[in-house]
C-alpha cells in the first residue's frame, strides 16, 4: 500500500463528523478514531513500517522507539516489528505495584529514543511524555504521529526541542473524501 492509498484509508476508516470534545479540551466538528486503525491489521502493519521509515530518515541514531499508553502502544509496536528497535511503552503515571514504573522496557542511560504518536492536536500529552523520557535519563529529539491536525501541536513539541514528523497532516487527509493524501515525513 503506497503512502496515498494509506492515508485514503485512514481517513475512510477514522474518520467521523459530528460534535466532538478533544483531549486537549478543545471542540471539533470532526474526529479521527485512531482505534479503528490501529485495530486493524492490514492498516496497523503498513502504518508501522511508514512510522519505522519515518524514524529511519529523521532519527536513524535512535536506539529505541517510544510510544505513550494506550493509544500509540500499538503503533509503537508494529514500527518496532518492521524497524527492529526495541520500543518503551510510556503510562501516564507510575504504576501503584510490581516495578512502580512509569517507563516500561529496558534502556539505558543517554539513549536517543524517537517518541511514537497517533494523533496530534495540541502536543500536551506528548510532551509530558518527552519529559517522562527525559526525566529518566532519555534523549528525544523527534516524534512520529500517524496524523498531526495541525492546531499548535508542532509548536509545542518544538519549544521543548522536539520536531514533529507527521505522516499525514490533516489538512490535506481531509481535503475530500474522495481525495488521496498527501503524505509527509
């Protein structure tokens, strides 16, 4: 599946109008359900070999891939299976039990990550995990979403040093339905 046919059926497949509140706390007049493409076998696989090319040309010093829970765990996931880098899985907070971990999988100090996102509107939640990352002795200097909606998100990721490689940018997905996309990377 080429990157046009890929982003024609993310947009056939997430794609919803209506009334929606946004994590960021922001309204919009559409969603994109990245559930009903990362659920999807025969999305999720070609989505991660383009987030591990993606990682490839930007980041090609990264040792590990990162992706915060739950929603890029298993974009994370297929990069690392068509990449062969080890990835982390970054929780919203440490865990009450067992290791009390917030940053899942093994790394060592210093190594350069590239972060993993599926949607990005505002960044918030990516850059709390930028700074999870660093917190615990990472380096991160590139993230990967799947679809930026192009609303301060790039902005944000750069005032902590960290430039956003969407695959796709909403506002050429979502020129038409009919339309194919244009990716980028």
């Amino acid at each position: 599946m080429d990157a046009s046919e890929l982003g024609a059926a993310v947009r056939e497949h997430a794609y919803l109008e209506g009334d929606f509140l946004l994590r960021s706390g922001r309204r919009s007049r559409y969603y994109l359900d990245k559930y009903r493409f990362e659920t999807r076998p025969d999305l999720l696989g070609p989505i991660g070999e383009r987030i591990a090319a993606v990682a490839r040309e930007f980041e090609p010093e990264a040792e590990r891939l990162a992706g915060p829970e739950l929603g890029a765990v298993a974009l994370a996931a297929s990069a690392s299976l068509a990449s062969g880098l080890p990835f982390l899985i970054v929780r919203k907070e440490a865990k009450g039990y067992g290791t009390g971990q917030r940053i899942e999988g093994y790394f060592e100090d210093g190594e350069l990550v590239c972060l993993i996102e599926d949607i990005v509107t505002s960044a918030g939640a990516a850059v709390q995990t930028v700074e999870a990352l660093r917190e615990a002795g990472l380096r991160v200097g590139t993230a990967v979403c799947v679809v930026d909606r192009e609303e301060g998100g790039a902005d944000s990721l750069a005032r902590v040093g960290v430039r956003l490689r969407p695959l796709f940018r909403a506002s050429e997905l979502l020129k038409s339905p009919k339309s194919a996309a244009k990716p980028h990377g």
